[in-house]
C-alpha cells in the first residue's frame, strides 16, 4: 500500500503520519499531583497556622504565599524533586525537599526584611509555617510512597520482571529495584545463554546471579505469561543480538525496555536531553549548563564577604613584598579558565623571578627562586588571596580545579587520560583535591593523576553544599601541607 503526500507531509490511506518515530518521555501523573498538592499545602499550612494563633487572612499573607509557592516550585525543579526517573531514596528525596525549602526561606526572609515594617504580618505565625511546613511535605511525600509499594506488592498487581544480560550493569539495576519498593518491580532472575567469564560487560559468575536460563527459556516464559517486563542490558557491541531479543519479544505481551550500556563510558557530568523525540546522552558535560547562575551567586556573595574581611591583612602582606624582596608585588601568570580560555592568574610575587613562558619549572623544596618571606607565603598560601579579584571579575571561582602553568598543561594533557576535562568549570582557589592532600608541588605523574581524578570527582558531584564543605576544610587542613613549598 503506498503512501500519499498531504502538503509535504507523507500519510499512508488510513491517515496516520508515517514521520520517523519519537521516543517520549516518561512522566508520571502521581508526581504531576503531588506538584500540585505540594504548592496546595503551602497555602494550607499559612492559612492553618494564622487560624491556630487567631488571626484573619488578608491581601498580605495572599501575596506572600503566592511568593513562596513560585519560589518552591522553582528550587524544587532544580533539586529534581519530581524526577521519577532519578529513583531518589526516601532520605535523598527528604534532603531535596528540605533544601527548596530552606532555599525558599532565605529568598523569603530577605523580602520580609524589606516589607515587614510596613506591613502587619505575623512574625510569630510566619515563623511556625517555616518549621512546620517542610516536615508535613516531607511525610505527605514518604507517605506516597509507602503507598505505593503496599499496593503494587499485592499479587493483584504482580510486575514480574526479568533480565537479559547477567552482568554488572544488569546487577546494578537488580540492586537499584531492590532500594525502591514503591516500584513494585519483583525480579524473577537473568537470563542469559553466555558462558561466564571475568569481562564485566559479559556474563558474570558468583555474586548471587540466578540465571534462570537462556534466551529459549525468556521466550518461552514470557509466551506462558510468566514475564511481564524484559530489561535487555546487554553491551552496546551486541546490537544484533538485542535487536533478535526484541523481535521475538514481539510475539509476547511483555513489555521489553532497552538498558543503554553508557556507563561503558567515563561519565563526567552527563545529562538525558530530547530533541524532537531523539534522545541524546552527553558523556561530558559541565555541572554549570543550568546552574552558572548559582556559581557565580556564590562567588560574589562569598567572594566579596571574604574579600572585606581580609583587605587589611592583604595590604600588610602587599608591604612586606615589596620591602623583602625588588620586584613587583604582584605575580599574573598565563593559566587555562574555563572551556580552556587563558587567564591572568593574580598571586602575591613569592620569587625572584616571574616566569610565564612555554617552559615554567614548578617550585621545589629549597627552591633558590623562592624569597624568604615568599616561603612563609606560599606556606600558609597567602600568596593565593589576590586571586579573590580573578573571582570577583569572573575568570575564577572560589572551588575548582586549581590553575595550572600553560606548560604543564600542555604537557599533562599527553600523559594523562581526561586531562582537559577538569576545564569543564573555572579553575578555583581551593578544590576537592586540595583539601584531600594533593597541594603544593607534584613531581611524579601518579601525583598529578591523584589530583585530576579529585577535579574529575568534584566536577561529576558538584553542588553549592559541596562548594561549602570544601571551603569549610579549606579553613582546617587546606592553606598547609607537606608538599607545600
């Protein structure tokens, strides 16, 4: 039967669009409510809590519980409350909650700091909502869920599934069903018709794998209606053999999903995007796509904070420069930024020289090139503070990767593996692998490596609580070490 063209669109004689096929997205329509019924609860809980001490609703607390129901909506879209995709565990989805909370709070105090002398709000009752309204939204959530696995565990409802693929990714999603019930997902073992073998991407042995059998076995139980959803977890480099998986799964009534293998990749920071229905992974991406705003919130509000309290320190430190040492007070070296731009990298001088050229040796211990007072300096790594302005402008953030020589880069980038991709996000003053001991001098490439495997770790996880955990070690264990000279 052939295809007709209706204004440039082919349709077959039924009148259905023969345009290639999307894949959509999953979105659950509990969480769509629960959206919903979170912005409802808000508004209740003000209204309950002026009803509780006495007091009459008005336009004022209208408007401000209009403001923090936006405001919530907005952090929790941010902290991926909704997501069910993520599979959060009760105490991550708990934190989540807590933290749009608290973050709404803060937006929330400071606009009430404006309005309240000329307004006749309620301290007292605007206070009990702030306690009292995550831990009620918090238990509603947990309650949804507890729900939910009691209703799906019933032999009513069985989601009998099995898996293509005794591996480790299939081990892994084993394991990710077994931390939510609420799925009501019940395993009823692998399948796989392989010989086992050390290759983590092949068929693994020991590890409590039940091999239920081969892939005769999965079709002749999903035929008898003892399957009702398959999860093909098999390596990408076996594209024809799912793709016969799947074809004979179509003489079933079982739902079959295909489990990408991307973790066959050394994922930095990747993120699921859709265009027009076409699914796309990113291997490495940045943390800072949609969170640059709160980076570089952070930076100044910190930065400058930071900032006014060490000026005065900064300029007794700028005096003793200049008189134990001739030579400018301030050291700009060329570095690598972010997306691997070059910067001007601000530090007090500690040295007799200011190199920046293609060949920069780092400093060693008894360094002839370091100054007495450059040694008590670098130390205590005084000589750092000027990068505050790098932040303040932009070119740096207070957490990153810490900025290297353009000529260590350049020759680091050959020796080690996933070098470049610490320039995902500005280099900073103090990182993950500072405060794990990795400063100072690294003059052995396991070192160096040490210190990108931390960059590369603190990229992958990054979040502005991280941001503050690093600057709160930095204060204790990061401004000194062995290596430090």
């Amino acid at each position: 039967m052939s295809d007709l063209s209706v204004e440039g669109v082919a349709v077959n004689p039924i009148g259905l669009s023969s345009e290639p096929p999307v894949v959509r997205f999953h979105h659950s329509k509990i969480l769509a409510l629960f959206r919903a019924l979170d912005s409802a609860l808000i508004v209740f809980m003000l209204w309950g809590c002026l009803k509780l001490l006495g007091l009459e609703w008005n336009n004022i607390y209208t408007g401000f519980a209009i403001s923090a129901v936006i405001i919530f909506g907005f952090f929790a879209e941010s902290n991926e409350v909704y997501y069910l995709w993520r599979g959060h565990s009760m105490i991550d989805l708990s934190i989540r909650l807590f933290l749009a909370w608290f973050a709404t709070l803060l937006f929330l105090v400071l606009s009430l700091v404006v309005v309240y002398p000329f307004t006749t709000l309620s301290l007292l009752a605007i206070s009990v909502w702030f306690v009292t309204t995550p831990g009620v939204m918090i238990a509603m959530h947990i309650g949804r869920r507890l729900l939910l696995a009691k209703l799906r565990a019933k032999p009513t409802e069985p989601r009998r599934v099995a898996i293509v693929g005794a591996n480790d990714l299939g081990l892994r999603l084993i394991n990710s069903m077994s931390v939510m019930p609420w799925l009501g997902y019940k395993v009823t073992g692998f399948y796989d018709d392989r010989a086992p073998s050390n290759d983590v991407g092949r068929r693994l042995f020991g590890k409590n794998i039940e091999v239920k059998g081969g892939l005769e076995q999965l079709y002749q139980d999903a035929h008898d209606g003892k399957i009702d959803i398959v999860f093909v977890a098999l390596p990408m480099r076996a594209e024809l053999r799912m793709h016969s998986v799947i074809d004979r799964l179509a003489d079933t009534t079982v739902s079959p999903y295909v489990i990408p293998d991307v973790f066959s990749f050394d994922l930095l920071h990747s993120r699921l995007t859709c265009l027009q229905g076409i699914p796309a992974l990113s291997i490495y991406d940045s943390p800072l796509v949609d969170n640059s705003w709160a980076k570089r919130l952070e930076d100044l509000v910190l930065g400058l904070g930071i900032l006014m309290v060490l000026a005065i320190p900064m300029l007794l430190i700028a005096v003793g420069v200049k008189i134990t040492s001739p030579g400018p007070i301030f050291f700009k070296q060329t570095r690598y930024g972010m997306g691997g731009d070059r910067i001007k990298v601000w530090k007090f001088r500690s040295m007799t020289v200011c190199e920046d050229g293609a060949n920069v040796a780092q400093a060693k211990r008894a360094d002839p090139r370091i100054t007495p007072y450059g040694n008590f300096l670098r130390r205590t790594s005084l000589d750092e503070l000027p990068q505050l302005f790098n932040v303040i402008s932009g070119s740096m953030s207070l957490v990153g990767p810490r900025p290297h020589a353009v000529a260590h880069n350049e020759f680091y980038r050959g020796q080690i593996k996933g070098y470049m991709l610490r320039h995902k996000v500005k280099p900073g003053i103090t990182g993950l692998a500072q405060v794990n001991g990795f400063r100072g001098e690294t003059e052995t490439l396991d070192k160096m490596s040490g210190r990108i495997a931390y960059d590369l770790e603190y990229i992958r996880n990054w979040s502005v609580i991280l941001d503050i955990k690093i600057l709160w070690k930095t204060i204790f264990k990061g401004f000194v070490g062995q290596n430090v000279y």
